[in-house]
C-alpha cells in the first residue's frame, strides 16, 4: 500500500490554500464577537489577535519550511517532544479542522437560504461535504487548481462588499453602544473583549492548514514562505476592512447573531431587491466553497498522517489507487462533520448556536495547537541547532514568545468563557489519548519517517 502523497503544488496554489481555508471566516461568524464585546470592544480583540496571527505565521513559516511534512503540527511537536507531544498536536489540530467545516457549511446553507426559503440549511449542508468530499477524492491538483479560482473570487467580491457599502458608511454608526454594557469602558467592556476571542480567531483560523500540503507542494522551502507571508497579509487587510464597513452602515446589533452578516449589511445600503444583493449572495459562496473545500483538503491531511504514523487506524493512511489522494481520511472527517451538523439540540452548549458552538470547539483545538507549534519551535532550536531553516522566525525569541503569550492568554480566557466545550474539548483529547495507550502495536508497526524523529 501506497503512502507517498504526490508533489504538485506551486506558489499560487499554496497563496490559494492558505487564503481560502481562511476566507469565509470574512463572511461569516466573526459579527458573533459583536454580539460578546459591541463594536469598538471587538476592534480591541481582533487587535490583539491580529498581533498574536501576525507573530505566530512569521514564526510557524520557520517550522514547515524546515519540516515540510503533511502531519504539520503533529510532525513539528513529535520531533521536538516525542510520542506524547505529538498525540497532543494531532489531536488538537484534528479537532480544529474536524469542527469547523460543520460551521461553513451552515453557513453555505444559510446563505442558499436567502435565495430559497423553502431549502432546509442542513439539508444543504450535507449536499456541499457530499459534493466537496468529492471533489478532493479526485485529486489535490484539481482541488487546489479549484481552491484557487475560487479564493481569488471570494476576495474580489469582498473588495466589492467594501465599495458597495462604503457610501453608507458612518463612524457614529459604528461605535454607538460600541462597548458591551453600553456607551462607556469598564469592567463589562474589559470581560466582552475576552469573550469575543474566539469570533476574532476566526477572522484567521486554519491559515496554518497549508503547512498539511507541505509533502504536496514543488520546493516547499521556498514556496511554504511566500504563500504563508503573502497569506497573513492578505487576510489582514479583508478582516478589518470587512469588519469596519459592516459595522457602520446601520444598527450592527441586527448583523451579530446571523450567518449572513454581509448579505444583511448590503441590505442597508442597496434594498431587498438591488442586483448587487444577489450578487453578493452567489459570489459571496465562494468564499464559505474556498474556507469549506481547503479545510476538508486540511483535515484529511491530518486524518492520514496521524493514521500513517499509527496514531489512528492504519487504514485512514489509504491512498487512492488512481488519484492518490486520502479517500478515507476525507470520508471519515465528513462524516464527523455531517453527525455535527445534526446534533443541534443534543446538549445543551451554553445557550449558543450550533455555529457558534462549532466555531468555539475549532478554536479551542487551534489555539492548543499554536502553542505547541510555538514551543516546538523553542525546542528545536535548542535541540537541533543544525536542522537546515530555509526561512527563519524574525525577532526571535520577542516575535514567537510574543504569539505564544497571546495564545496562552486566548486559552485561559476561552477556558473561563466557555466551560462547556471546554470540557467537551477535554473529553475529546482524553478519549484520543486512551487510544494512544492502547495501540502501541500501531505505531511500532508504522513505516520510518525521518521527519519525526529527534535527530
């Protein structure tokens, strides 16, 4: 059996992966953080999660350019810590791009819904993992080729987004009620800007994911550096703009609670029934297709490294016998996804949406794994001195002790904030770690891979 993924991928398709995992966090979900914090308390939070973004992608680019391997986290923190370090990385990273596909697809369906009342969101839902889950069976360089067209649209439409709205514009639209609790700063305010953490994340989250292409890309010491920089910047551009003119084109408590926050906005400015609209609403799915399709790539990448390793059932690590992609991994993280999508009025998840509470359990995986990549990175440069950096974190140790500090701080207050899937986090590492325990016949019988072992 086959496990050698096959190397495609060149600088525009991994700019397209890195951006597009990203990109429907610009359409949806982040207003929630409005909902927690107001306008101006959400500005402070995404500020600041800017910053810990900024850092941590300057800082991560130094660890796949070095070790280029489609585990991406899971590879970084097995070599720097073992066994163990990487179960807890795998983990982490599994949960992450596991739990956020079900959130995009509600929102695909939400926005479908605009268009077809009568269309039932979660029917729709399952109709794009069917259709996507498929189209990355049949190969990683149609899918990123995909990726691609579909990201460069997605930000297009979200230049036009920004244009469109801009005449309606206000500054005192937007900071009216802009602190939680009303019009003054205080202890509400300083509470509100923690509790919006996690829709801040989500502005950003999954830009990592492009690092699971690495083993797919073509030179990926040069072309992992240039999609990852190039990426953050981009991104760093449509999250405020997007946020900022949104918020200040009428009542923006009206857009917090909704999976179509853009739709909503241009509502405002242009009626019910402007062609603009419209438009919006059937380009706008590129950018939720981008996000979806990149992250199912993402997770099936996670799915098969950890199966390839012995981490999971070795048969996860299956190739395809004609487009050598991981069919399993991709059908089985769909499938987690889809009982998600289903499980809505199950538990009760601290009063949340369905998609809220998904978000939240994407970002408490991603944010343990930020800092276990930060702190592989401070173990290997301590223990391998000599492992060749292609690209090499600027700042160190200020700009990568900087995003761990962030991420620890995210952490703690996501903890706090959200007790709930906190636990259901927990729960989910500790049942993969019982696992682990008891399948050390797995991973003796793995094949080698220098990639993860300490020199």
């Amino acid at each position: 059996m086959t496990t050698q993924l096959k190397s495609s991928l060149g600088p525009l398709h991994l700019w397209g992966i890195a951006v597009g995992l990203v990109i429907s966090g610009e359409y949806f979900g982040w207003s929630y953080g409005w909902g927690a914090a107001g306008t101006l308390g959400f500005l402070v939070t995404t500020v600041l999660v800017a910053a810990m973004y900024t850092a941590f992608i300057f800082s991560y680019t130094e660890l796949t350019a070095a070790i280029p391997h489609a585990g991406g986290p899971f590879a970084y923190s097995r070599r720097a810590f073992g066994p163990t370090g990487g179960l807890l990385a795998g983990l982490a990273t599994l949960i992450e791009f596991v739990f956020a596909p079900p959130a995009i697809a509600l929102a695909i369906g939400a926005y479908l819904n605009v268009q077809f009342p009568a269309l039932d969101p979660k029917v729709a839902a399952v109709g794009a993992y069917l259709v996507f889950m498929g189209l990355n069976i049949l190969g990683v360089q149609i899918a990123a080729t995909f990726e691609l067209v579909v990201t460069v649209l997605a930000v297009l439409e979200l230049l036009v987004f920004m244009g469109v709205v801009a005449p309606g514009f206000s500054v005192s639209n937007f900071v009216l009620n802009g602190w939680a609790g009303g019009e003054q700063f205080g202890g509400a305010a300083i509470a509100g800007i923690f509790a919006a953490i996690p829709f801040a994340i989500w502005f950003f989250l999954a830009i990592e994911g492009a690092a699971m292409a690495a083993e797919e890309a073509k030179d990926p010491k040069r072309t992992i550096p240039l999609a990852y920089i190039s990426g953050i910047l981009t991104l760093l551009v449509l999250a405020f703009g997007v946020m900022i003119f949104a918020g200040g084109v009428g009542d923006w408590k009206a857009l917090s609670n909704v999976n179509d926050p853009l739709p909503q906005a241009m509502k405002t400015v242009v009626g019910n029934s402007s062609g603009w609209l419209h438009m919006l609403v059937w380009i706008g799915l590129f950018g939720l297709v981008a996000s979806f399709h990149g992250i199912i790539l993402g997770y099936s990448r996670q799915f098969f490294a950890l199966a390839r390793a012995g981490y999971l059932p070795p048969g996860l690590a299956a190739l395809h016998p004609r487009f050598r992609t991981p069919h399993r991994a991709i059908v089985a993280g769909g499938l987690v996804g889809i009982a998600a999508i289903f499980s809505d009025g199950l538990i009760n998840l601290q009063g949340m949406s369905l998609t809220a509470a998904m978000i939240t359990m994407s970002v408490f995986g991603a944010i343990v794994m930020y800092i276990m990549s930060m702190a592989s990175l401070f173990k290997l440069r301590a223990s391998e001195p000599a492992l060749e950096r292609p690209f090499r974190a600027p700042g160190y140790p200020v700009v990568p002790a900087l995003a761990l500090g962030l991420a620890l701080v995210c952490l703690v207050a996501m903890a706090w904030f959200n007790p709930i899937i906190g636990s259901l986090f927990v729960a989910f590492m500790a049942a993969g770690y019982v696992y682990f325990q008891l399948t050390a016949h797995q991973r003796a019988a793995a094949p080698a891979d220098a990639m993860l072992e300490r020199v």
